[in-house]
C-alpha cells in the first residue's frame, strides 16, 4: 500500500472529523450523525495505517485524532465547573441540612461543655493554678493570647490555622466510622480545652479580651467543627443502628455524605482561616470583627436553611449520582 496515496485520499474525511471535533457543542444532529460515521472510519483508518508500520507520525496523528473523537462520541461532557457549582448549591447544603440536629446538638453540647469547664475553673482557683504557675498564666493573659494573632505574617497565619482545623474536622468525621467515640473525645478535649482558656482569661479580668478575639472567627470555625462532630457521630450511629437498611449499605450512603461535608468543609473553614488571618488581630474596633464574624455565622444559617432546605426537599441526599445500586432486602 503507498501510504501517501491513501493519506491523501482520506485527508478530507480527517480534516472534517477535526472540524466536528472541535465544535462538538455546537453541532446539529445530522452533524452529530456525520461526526460518529467518521469517527468509525478513521478508527478503520488508523488500524491501516498502523499496520502498514510505513508512518509514525501519521499513525501519531491519526491515533490523537480518534482518541479526541472517541471522547466527543462517548466522553461526559458535563461542565467542571458546573459540578463544583452544583455541589455547593445543592449537595453540601443538603447534606448540612438533612444532618442539622445532629450538629445542633453537637453545638448545644459543647458550649455546655466549655461554659461548665470555665465556671468551674473560675469558681475553683486551686483547679485554675493547677493548669500553670502564676507566672505562666499572667504572661498568656496578658500578653501571649492577644500576640497569638499577630506575631505571624497574616497570610502565613491564616493557612496554618486552616489546615489545623481541617484536619481537626476531617478527623473528627473519619473517627465516626469507629463508633463515633474518637469523635466524642476530639469534641470533648476541645471544649474543654476552650473553657481552660476562657477560665484564665475571665479570672483575670480579661474576658473582653478573650470574647473581642475569640468570637470574629470562632463563631464560624467552631460551627464547622460542631457540623464535623455531628456528622461523624451520625456516621458512628449509623454503624449502631442501620434503620431498613443493610449495615453495609447505610454505612456506604452515610460515609458517601460524610465526605461530601468532609470537602465542603474545607472552604468554610478556608472562610474562617482569611477571618482569623486578617481581622481578629488586626482590626482595632472589637465591633467591627465581632461583626465581621457574625455576619459569616449567619450567612452559613442562612446558606443551610435556604439552598439546603431546597436541594434536600427536591430529593438531594449528598449521595453520589452514581452511587452502587442497592438489591433489595427483607
């Protein structure tokens, strides 16, 4: 076979399947027709060829040619962008939504874990001192827990809190796949521990200090690790109680939903880090940070109640679409 005789025979058909290739979105149906016709001819083509062994760089051509073509027939060809939009307006807010009492439950838990922590501590000063000498805590108080926010470059700062908390949170998550008790305990040793703090700071009269610098972030920071925990106890419970499901499939649907929140948490978070990073240390007026943190609480409210309450009623469960299917059971 001369190979340039059949590439020049052919040349009009691969430069045509090119063209369609290339405007894949914008065809007509009698195009779409044409572009599967000669996406099968030039796939016959490319087997000539390539067994010819005469053209390596037509073989080339021609195999990027169908590669490209086989993606236009058979490829999704659903945006990237609108999956990462649809995600954010439709599964994670399901999600938040359908498991809402379990963090809200969460959150009532651990604000009475934190607040029995610091009353207690302040009521008992032996317990107070027992955490550090008199020294130690003056220095924190009165110099240490305010420079915490600004001894870092503000950008540096707010990726490091970040990350810690995204771990705290996915951690907090993951651990309900083992009964939900590692989750119980990554709550517990954190509303303890920001009781410890508050304790210190009121006891030393400087609770404005501790509240002016606590609340622009951590009202929505702490929101996130509460949602985490609630789901991951609701992932443990699960494991307990499956319902009319099979163990193995209530823990696939739950876990499958758990990392929905697992990622959507990341940006929260991600939120909350730019607002510790940029505004808790370094905006002077308390009101205006405070405010700054409280006008993100209630935007996430808001985003839950209205998008979640939507998606969730239009059947959004923060499965995948194309989740294994479930056989049937007794």
């Amino acid at each position: 076979m001369d190979i340039d005789v059949f590439a020049a025979a052919h040349a009009k058909e691969w430069d045509r399947l090119d063209r369609l290739v290339g405007r894949r979105r914008r065809l007509s149906g009698e195009e779409i027709d044409e572009l599967v016709e000669l996406y099968q001819r030039v796939s016959t083509h490319l087997s000539v060829v390539r067994s010819s062994g005469q053209d390596p760089a037509l073989v080339g051509r021609l195999s990027a040619l169908v590669a490209r073509a086989r993606s236009a027939v058979t490829g999704a060809h659903s945006s990237a962008w609108r999956d990462v939009a649809g995600f954010f307006t439709r599964v994670f807010p399901a999600v938040l939504y359908r498991l809402r009492w379990w963090w809200l439950a969460v959150t009532l838990g651990m604000v009475l874990v934190s607040t029995a922590t610091a009353a207690w501590l302040v009521n008992t000063p032996e317990a107070l001192y027992a955490l550090g000498s008199p020294e130690d805590m003056a220095r924190y108080v009165e110099h240490d827990f305010a420079n915490y926010y600004v001894e870092n470059p503000a950008g540096s700062f707010a990726a490091r809190v970040w990350t810690n908390n995204a771990w705290i949170a996915a951690v907090a998550i993951i651990s309900g796949a083992f009964l939900g008790l590692p989750t119980l305990y990554v709550l517990a040793t954190n509303g303890v521990a920001l009781g410890q703090v508050a304790a210190m700071m009121i006891a030393n009269d400087r609770a404005g200090v501790f509240f002016g610098l606590i609340l622009p972030h951590g009202l929505l920071e702490l929101t996130a690790v509460f949602v985490a925990g609630g789901v991951g106890l609701k992932l443990g419970w699960t494991i307990i109680s499956p319902g009319d499901r099979t163990r193995l499939r209530a823990l696939g649907e739950e876990g499958r939903a758990a990392v929905a929140v697992a990622l959507g948490l990341v940006v929260v978070l991600f939120i909350s880090g730019l607002i510790e990073g940029f505004v808790t240390g370094w905006v002077d007026a308390v009101w205006l940070r405070i405010g700054i943190g409280a006008v993100a609480e209630a935007l996430f409210f808001v985003y839950v109640y209205t998008l979640g309450r939507w998606a969730y009623h239009e059947g959004e469960t923060g499965d995948l679409e194309n989740a294994p299917a479930a056989v049937p059971v007794a």
